[in-house]
C-alpha cells in the first residue's frame, strides 16, 4: 500500500504515482502539530488528525490530485493516478 509520511511540515513523498483502485495512507509523523490532507478539487477531505494518526483513500480514477493541509496551507503534494 503506497504510504505518505508527514513530518518537518511536509509531504514525504511530495509527489506519488499510484494505479486506479490503490489506497493511499497518510501517517502524521510529526512530534505535536496536526495535519490534514484536503484535495483541492474537494474529491477527499481528512479531519485535522494528531501525531501518529493516519488518513487513508482510494483513488478510483485517473488524473492528477493535487492536495494540501488545510490547517498549514503551504504543505502541498500530489497524487498521479494511472
């Protein structure tokens, strides 16, 4: 399962390729901030998620889905679906 890890206020990797019907997991590896992970189209949208919680979703369809927390708005990634 493709994993992105969330520490120093960034996304790790920033940008992941995964294929149609993948999930991908989210883990705040952080010490003491929470994250979340909100697509800027609106298709996935996390609640605010503590230091070691996790957020996970499957991707369905092809495209390129840019995100960003919402609580730190210059942590951006992607997600390439194929």
């Amino acid at each position: 399962m493709p994993q992105v890890s969330i520490r120093d206020f960034a996304f790790h990797p920033g940008e992941l390729t995964v294929n149609a019907g993948e999930t991908v997991t989210w883990t705040n590896d952080e010490n003491d901030s929470d994250h979340t992970v909100s697509a800027d189209d609106g298709s996935f949208d996390s609640a605010p998620f503590p230091p070691r919680g996790t957020f996970s979703h499957t991707f369905a369809v092809h495209g390129r889905f840019p995100y960003h927390c919402s609580l730190h708005p210059s942590m951006r990634g992607s997600v390439t679906v194929t």
